[in-house]
C-alpha cells in the first residue's frame, strides 16, 4: 500500500522536473554560461586591436588591478549614482502621491485610467528615440536656447551639453519622466492590497490623512517599497542607454580631465569597442559584486532578514 | 536561520537574473571571439609569396562603407549599374547607416553602411574580415572603402588584394596621383586599391562676409589675410570677430591642417607609447586663444547639427577648411538659402596646405566578384572621361593628373556653381605639391578623434591642458588596451 503511494509521488516529481527543463536550458543557455565565462575571462588578457587578437592569456588578477588602479572607476561609479539620485528622488516622491490618490478611496478620481496610461506612456517610448529628442531640445542652437534668450532669463547662449549640472541634470530628468509611471503603478498595486478597514478605523479614530499616509499606507507599504528601491538600484547602476545616445558615447562634458556623465556601463561599453573581454569581464564581475552588496544593504536595514524568522 | 540563509540566496539569485543582461552583452561576441582566439598578438604579416583567391561567378557583391559618397558616385558614374531598395537612416548627427541595394551588370549589390564614428566602421569590418574565411560565398565582404586615416591596417594584411592581382596594370593607373597610390602600398610594394579623387584641401569662405568684413570678395586680397598662422589669428580676432562673424565653426576645423603637417607618429618608434606631436600642441594653443578671443563659433565636434549650421548665412561663420568633397558632399549645397546653393563661397589656399580623406576602393582576398570589383575601380578611378564628368557635375577634385590640368585650365570653361564661379582645380593641383603621407599610423582615426573631443573640455575652461591630455590618453588606452600613456 505505502509502496505504491511513494511511486506516484516519485511520477509526480518527474513531472516537475519535465516541466523545469525549458526554464532550465533557456537559463543555462542565457544566464549561467555567459555568466560564468564573464568570471573565467576576467583572469584572461583577451582584446582585440584592428585585425590583431590578443589572449586569451591568463594574467590572473591583472584586470582587476588595472581597474581599481585606473583613475576611472571612482568618478564613472560617482556620476552613475548622481544621476540616479537626481533621478531616483523626485521619482519616488511623485509616485508615492500619485499612488496615494489614485487609491484613495475618498477622492475618487476621475478618468482614473486615463491618467494611469498618460503617466506610463514616456516608458513606451524607445530611450534612445527620446534621448535624441532631448539632445536636439537643448543643443546648443536649439529651440530651449531661443526660448530662453528670447523671454530674456538668458543674456547669451547657454551650452547645456557642456556642463556637467546642466548634462547630469538632463539625463535625471529623463530617467524620472520615463521611470515614475511605472514606479506609480507598482506602488498603486501595494497600496490597493492595504485593508481598506484600518483605513475606516483611523478615520472613525480621527486620524486625518496626513496621519493615515504616514502612519498606516507608508508602513505597510515597506515590502513593495523595498522592492522599488532595489530594482531602481540596480537598473540605476546599469544605466545607460539615456547618457549614451545624449552624449553620442563620449560621456562628455569632460570636467578637470575626468568625463562627467559617463556611468559604469558605458565604460564597460568602451572596453567592449576593443572586445577586451577581459577587462570588460572585470568590470561586469565587480559590478556584480557592488550590486549584490548594495541589495544585501537595503534588505538589512528594511528588517526584512528578521521578520523571516 | 536557514530561511534568512534561503532569503539571502534567492536575493543574490535575483540579482544575477537581472544582471545576465549586461553579462550576455559582455558575453555573446565573446564565445564568437573564441573562435580565432588562437592568435598570438600578431598581425597577420604579409609574405611576398601569399596566393590572393579572387575568383567569378558570385552573384552577390557586397560593399562595406561609412557613408553614401561612393554609393552616389556609382548611382551618377558607374555605367552599368542601377540602385534598388534602400533601407537606410540617418542619426542625429547626419550620419546614415544601415543597408542598400542595388545591381551592376547582373550582380545584386549589397550596400553595408557604419558610420565611422568611434571606430564603428571599422570594428563592424574587422568582424565580418575575420569571419571572411567561414562565411558563404554570398556573405563574403568582396569590396570594402577605406580612409587614408588607417589605411595602413588593412593593407598591409592579407585581406586586402593587390590590384594587379585583378588585372589591373601600371598602364592602367598612371595618370594617377602618386600619393593617392603611396597611401595603400603594403610592405611588398604592391598597391592594394585605388582612389577616384584626390583630397588636397583649401580654405573656403564665406563671399558676402569678406565683402562686409573687408570690402572685396577678390581671393587673392583674401589669402594675403590668411596667409599664415600668425596673420590668420590676427585678422580672425581683429577684423573677422569684430564685425560680429566667426572665423570657424569649431576649433576642429582647423585640426587637420596641423596634424597633416605633424613632424612624427601617433604612437611612438617602440610601437606602444602615445606621443603628442609638438605641432599638434601648437593647434591646441592656437586654438584656445581664438576660443578665448570669441572668433570661434563653438567647440562642437565635426558633422554635428551646430557644426553645419555655419553652412547658412544665419550662422555667420566666415570660414571651412576642407578637400573638393567638403563642399559638394557636405556643405548643403543643394539646400534652398545656404551659402553654397547660391554660390557664396570663395576658395582660398588660407594658411597651410593639407589634405582631408580620401576614399580608396580595395578588393578582399576571398572575393567571387573579382570581374566586377576590377570594372569598378576601372570605370570609377581610371577614366579619364569619368574624371572629367565628376568635375563638371559634383565638382570632385578627381583621381587623374591630366585631366584636372586640362580642366584647371581657364579656357577649360569648367567653373564651380558652389564657389561662385570660382575654378578652383589649381589651387588643388598646386596643393598637391610637396605632399608627403609619411607619419601615418594604423591609430590615426581613434586619437585624433579622442584629441579632438577631450581638447573640448580645454577650450571651454572646464579642464586645464594636462588634465585634457590625460583624459585622452585614458579614451585612447581604453580603445586600444596595447597602446600606453608616456612615462
């Protein structure tokens, strides 16, 4: 009788294993793989130069070196997070309002869904068509350079692209406009699962709705709200195609010898240009590091690791 | 504990699935690359001996370029051929890429258009070269266009197919001019594609604003203005800025007329140490006191929206530097209220002679188009009669010494619609004198394209010369990881 029992539950499991294969091959495939010669080339000199290939030869740690002794890695690691920041802030502070009125209850906005597709729609549109659209708006000779000399705030032409505040400042921008609806909608969903019922409670206790945002939506918030700042994080970190088309690649402006607008992966771009898979692979490695780091931080200090107990 | 340990995996796990993207990216050319990773970090060297395969009968002839110079130039001169479809597009900065059609006696043409912005062009190249060997016979590059920036890189490879190996003789190609052979001459001494134009460069200005600035228009008073640096930055600060013009564009326009005229190489006798050339250091001072002074436009690269507005009278700007293609090819000449549509520009020598470019046409070793790729280079760079039309219909300065002296001639009745009349062919001839292509290197395009854009930063006050010059060396290690900055 047992025996019996125990070998339909051993069918079963082959089932799940059956079903498991296509996720298994497409990650290996995908994922695993390159991730792991990613690590194996990062001991290697591997480039190319013109029609002459170089390695791979094993060099041990001699990439990592020349990264972390390089004068690039500090200021690119800067600028990435300057222009996450300027982006990520005003992000995450309009989506929470937005997201607390479309799900306020009491307000019961109107065209709801209508403004949840507006607010989306800047996502919809390829980074690179709107970066394009950004560099010909600000370009030297452009329509906001008219603009502004013509209603007089500017006496002359003011070169946007070649400051560093105005450039950084401008691919922010960018980031919030395409990420905050998206971010919206993430934060809608987790504040629609809050139990509408302490909301009444607080009401009928007199709470009003600064009271409720702060003391009821904003803690029970906290899971999705994590979960916001780590994948903005890391696609934060790996930011790149905006400041890339902005700058055509260059990174510029350049300030006191240093390229202030280049991020981490456009220099691992650079060093793909010379298929230097090796110094490349370094990089990826230690981006891969600070990444897993930086999660590992945020789930800490959320609470997160103790209220799995 | 063990669901924190669990926790902890599954985020690290998530983590990696996000991350695969930039790690596939690192990593799909990587596994290709793998294939030829046996190579020493040698260039492949040419023995005299080497048997080139060029063969008939393909029905696919492929041509990779950075632009649509040579693709307009068949579609007007090539007897023989016809375009067809055409899929490409154009980017921000005017650069077209992407690929065309078209068939010349029979042939499907294939059109593979890279820009050459950040060694793109080239890079894409490479990768189908060194694919060359396993490709199918109608994927093969059969024909590729190369600038005189880095011709050297390709021919002295064995990719490339010496001329004669086509059919193509002495007799054939005499009328040429001897630099335009001397650029793609390999080791072995044999010459590895051919040219239909030649590129020696004058200064061309603006006619309505030397009428204001000087009260003539007459080329010879204008040169004696120009007529060296000294002269050049005076008059461009005293008298051109004055009356509220710009001498250039960008301080880049004048780039190349100081790196023609380098006294040594990009990199440096051992092969591996970048070196600044004293002259192309005078560039950068001569430059920063005409940025300062405010006699220069802007600090723009080359080709860009703002560099090209100087192409309309609105810009002012008095000034470009550049070769014949410069001004049929580029400067919007056949656009309605631009300088050039109505014939505004002058051509002087201006302060130093130089040449800009150049395109050669070469055929690849593995070739099955070898009857046609000699046709081309035939009908495109060896006629006379060809030469003499493209003078006459897109004012190219053309790849044939007898030709242009017939033409350069008053009675010739050829002059330039662009130019206002002007005949500028002696000019071009007399330029052509004393040009030498002797400090060329394999690295040409990438530093003075890094220099370029980290001189900017000096110009515009945002980093003082040494900081520039160590933000290019870090753009040119990164772009070739075996070159390395001076002691």
């Amino acid at each position: 009788m047992s025996k019996s029992k125990n070998s339909k539950v051993v069918r079963y499991n082959r089932w799940g294993y059956i079903f498991l294969i296509p996720f298994l091959v497409v990650y290996v495939i995908f994922q695993l793989i390159p991730l792991v010669s990613t690590i194996y080339y990062s001991f290697y000199e591997y480039y190319r130069v013109g029609l002459m290939q170089v390695g791979p030869n094993w060099i041990g740690l001699e990439n990592y070196k020349s990264i972390f002794q390089g004068s690039e890695l500090l200021p690119y690691f800067k600028n990435t997070m300057i222009m996450w920041l300027i982006g990520f802030i005003p992000q995450i502070l309009v989506s929470l309002l937005l997201g607390a009125w479309f799900s306020d209850n009491r307000l019961k906005l109107k065209c709801e869904g209508f403004f949840k597709v507006v607010i989306y729609l800047p996502n919809l549109i390829m980074a690179s068509a709107f970066a394009m659209l950004f560099f010909t708006l600000f370009s030297d000779l452009g329509p906001i350079n008219s603009l502004l000399l013509n209603s007089g705030i500017l006496k002359e032409r003011f070169s946007f692209f070649s400051n560093a505040a105005a450039t950084r400042s401008i691919v922010g921008f960018m980031n919030f406009l395409m990420w905050f609806g998206n971010t919206t909608i993430l934060l809608m969903a987790g504040m629609m699962g809050i139990d509408t019922s302490l909301m009444e409670a607080a009401e009928v206790d007199g709470a009003n709705s600064r009271q409720k945002f702060f003391k009821i939506t904003l803690p029970l918030l906290r899971p999705i709200l994590i979960y916001v700042i780590i994948t903005s994080l890391i696609g934060g970190i790996q930011m790149f195609d905006v400041p890339q088309i902005l700058t055509s690649g260059s990174g510029s402006p350049i300030v006191k010898g240093v390229k202030t607008s280049e991020t981490l992966i456009m220099f691992l771009n650079d060093n793909l240009f010379s298929k230097n898979y090796g110094k490349a692979g370094a990089l990826s490695v230690f981006l891969f590091v600070i990444t897993g780091i930086l999660s590992l931080i945020v789930f800490k200090v959320s609470g997160n690791d103790k209220k799995a107990k | 504990m063990k669901k924190r340990a669990l926790s902890i995996v599954l985020t690290t796990a998530m983590v990696a699935a996000l991350f695969a993207g930039c790690g596939k990216e690192t990593n799909d050319g990587g596994t290709t690359g793998g294939g030829n990773g046996g190579g020493n970090g040698t260039q492949p060297t040419v023995s005299p001996d080497f048997e080139y395969t060029a063969t008939d009968g393909g029905k696919v002839l492929n041509i990779y370029c950075w632009n649509t110079e040579f693709k307009e130039r068949c579609e007007k001169f090539l007897p023989g051929y016809t375009a067809g479809a055409d899929s490409t597009s154009k980017d921000k900065n005017g650069d077209v890429s992407g690929t065309a059609e078209g068939t010349y006696n029979g042939v499907t043409v294939k059109w593979n258009i890279t820009p050459s912005k950040e060694n793109a062009y080239q890079n894409n190249l490479d990768n189908a070269l060194l694919k060359q060997k396993d490709a199918a016979a109608d994927d093969k590059v059969d024909l590729f266009l190369m600038e005189a920036d880095y011709a050297l890189k390709y021919v002295d490879t064995t990719y490339t197919v010496p001329i004669d190996k086509l059919g193509i003789t002495d007799a054939d190609t005499k009328d040429q001019f001897q630099y335009t052979k001397d650029v793609v001459t390999d080791a072995n001494g044999n010459i590895k594609g051919l040219s239909w134009q030649g590129c020696p460069s004058i200064m061309f200005y603006n006619r309505e604003a030397a009428k204001e600035i000087f009260g003539t228009d007459d080329p010879a008073t204008i040169q004696e203005k120009f007529k060296d640096w000294a002269t050049f930055k005076k008059t461009a600060i005293d008298e051109v800025a004055a009356k509220g013009y710009k001498i250039m564009s960008s301080p880049n326009d004048t780039f190349r007329i100081y790196s023609n005229n380098v006294s040594s190489k990009w990199v440096a006798d051992d092969g591996v140490t970048i070196n600044v050339d004293p002259y192309i250091k005078q560039w950068v001072d001569d430059s920063k006191e005409l940025v300062d002074a405010g006699a220069v436009a802007g600090t723009w690269d080359l080709w860009g929206e703002d560099w090209s507005k100087g192409f309309f009278p609105e810009a002012k700007v008095f000034a470009y530097f550049g070769p014949a293609w410069l001004v049929n090819f580029s400067m919007s000449a056949d656009t309605e209220g631009s300088i050039g549509y109505d014939g505004g520009w002058g051509g002087i020598t201006g302060p130093q002679g130089f040449f800009w470019g150049g395109t050669w046409i070469t055929a690849v070793d593995g070739t099955d188009n070898a009857s046609e790729i000699k046709q081309i280079m035939l009908d495109m760079s060896c006629s006379a009669d060809t030469a003499k039309k493209m003078v006459q219909d897109v004012d190219e300065f053309a790849n044939n010494k007898p030709a242009m002296e017939e033409m350069a001639k008053e009675d010739s009745g050829y002059s330039s619609k662009v130019l206002g009349g002007q005949n500028p062919l002696q000019m071009y001839l007399d330029g052509l004198n004393g040009l030498e292509i002797k400090y060329a290197s394999a690295y040409d395009q990438g530093c003075n394209e890094a220099f370029q854009n980290a001189m900017k930063s000096y110009f515009e006050g945002a980093s003082t010369y040494d900081e520039a010059l160590d933000a290019f060396y870090t753009t040119v290690t990164t772009k070739y990881p075996n070159l390395k900055k001076p002691a």
